[in-house]
C-alpha cells in the first residue's frame, strides 16, 4: 500500500506543478491561454466605434451635402397627440407639440433622381412620401430603397384630381384603390392620405374614412426652389409644422436638381433652430 500512496503524492505534486504553470501564462494574469486575445479585446469580438467616431462620419456625411448635422429629434410622446372626433377622419396641417421639430413630406414622385436616394441614406432624416400612381407606376422601384430607410409611403390618389370636382363614388376609387395599390407594391398598406392641390370637402372625409385613412395631412410650408412659401404672416416655422416638397427636377426647378432643392429647404429648417422628426410617430 505505500507504494500506492507515494505514487498518489507525486501525481498530486505533478498536477500541482502543472496547474502553476498553466496559470502563469499570460503575464500572470489569472487568465488561461483560450481566454486571453491580444490587445485587451476578447477574441472574434467586433470592434464597436466610439461616439466621437460616429459623430465624425455623421460630420462628414453631411459635409458631402453643403450642410451641418440636425440635433437630434426628441422621444415622441407615448400617446399619438393627433385624434379625430368619434367616427371622423381627423384633418392636420400641424402637429399638437411644443418641441422645435418639423415634419417634411414630399409628394407625387415625379423626379427619380439616384442621387437623392444616396443623400437621404448619407443624412438618415425622415421623411413622408405621399405618391400617385399614374405618375410612379412607369418606376415602382424607386422608392423601395427610401421605404427600407424607415420612410413610410402613403397615399396622394390614383390620379392626381382636384377631389372637390368628383363625387363621393368617384373620390373613393381615388383613394381605396390607391391604397390597394400602394399595399401590394410596398407590402404596406397607407394609413395617411394627402389630397392633391390640398383640396378637400366632406365627400373626401367620407371616402378616406370607407378606405381606412386614419389621418388626411395637408401642410403649412410648402419648400420652392431656394424658399419656403409660409402660410402664417409671420413667415416662420412654428413646433410641429408639416412641410411640404415634392419629387422634382431641373426641369420644374429651372434647373436645380432635387438635392439642392433639399438641402436649401434644411437649411432653413436648421437655420430657425428646429430639427426634423417623424410624422407617423405623431399621427
């Protein structure tokens, strides 16, 4: 039996021994060798940019666009502040806010410039596009990069009709079939409706309500070529103003592109010190 317990001692003396060197490695650092990496950073981990580096990208992408970068916008409120009455579809030129922030839509889709695609990927400010079909249909696609940034496509009609001259039969074809249209194309039905030219009667309340439009939005700028056209006398942004812009290019902004029309309509959204949120956030 001494035998069997001297050869136990000097297993147990050589596990020892190996134990203390197996944690010596790695500078004595209590780690074993599989769970160190080199650096400080754990093996295969991604490395995460700072904040100063996101904001130096952030800096520089809108630098590329002549501009400075928004604030940020702030949390929008638990509770949609917007609410028709029992039964009726609620109509808005404006947001019920006391935030400096905005809201910019654009309408139609005329112009399919590329370019503009790549500035709002660059700049990451939501938008609302209100589109129609027989101006969009010739190019479906366009918008599907815009839709997969977050902004949300909702309804502008089939047609582009002044909805006052039709009936109520008339005015909802406008609106229910768009809205089926826009569904299938964009795998998402419309909860938003714009009449072309802003025009509207109760027919149209009426018409949005049997399509399921939970809000009809008009505006309170609308964005030209260099300025804003306010409707206030005034002539300034007030908290929670609906802008509005459309897809439009050199030939309808004697010869300014869209993005340069984009940028002077941020421009004095930056310069009367408001920054620029989501619509369907709030509505």
């Amino acid at each position: 039996m001494g035998w069997l317990v001297r050869k136990k001692a000097v297993g147990a003396a050589l596990f020892g021994l190996l134990m203390v060197a197996g944690c010596s490695s790695g500078g004595g650092s209590g780690s074993t060798p599989s769970a160190s990496a080199p650096s400080g950073k754990a093996s295969g981990a991604p490395s995460k940019a700072s904040p100063s580096d996101d904001a130096a990208a952030t800096g520089a992408a809108y630098r590329k666009w002549g501009l400075k970068p928004f604030a940020a916008p702030p949390a929008p409120p638990a509770e949609k502040p917007v609410h028709g009455k029992p039964g009726e579809v609620p109509v808005v030129s404006d947001i019920p806010t006391k935030e400096k922030i905005v809201f910019v839509t654009f309408d139609d889709g005329a112009e399919k410039d590329p370019k503009f695609v790549e500035m709002m990927r660059d700049l990451k400010i939501p938008f609302t596009m209100f589109l129609t079909d027989d101006i969009i249909r010739g190019d479906y696609g366009y918008f599907k990069p815009l839709q997969e940034l977050g902004n949300s496509i909702e309804n502008h009609t089939l047609s582009h009709p002044n909805m006052r001259t039709l009936g109520e039969a008339a005015q909802k074809n406008e609106i229910c079939t768009q809205e089926k249209k826009l569904g299938k194309e964009y795998g998402k039905a419309p909860r938003l409706f714009r009449p072309p030219y802003g025009n509207w009667n109760e027919n149209t309340r009426a018409a949005a309500k049997s399509c399921d439009v939970q809000a009809m939005v008009l505006w309170r700028e609308s964005m030209q070529i260099t300025n804003m056209q306010y409707q206030r006398g005034d002539k300034k942004l007030h908290p929670g103003d609906i802008i509005l812009a459309h897809f439009r290019g050199p030939k309808e902004l004697k010869g300014t592109s869209m993005t340069e029309m984009t940028a002077n309509m941020l421009r004095h959204i930056q310069e009367q010190g408001f920054t620029v949120a989501r619509l369907e956030d709030y509505v």
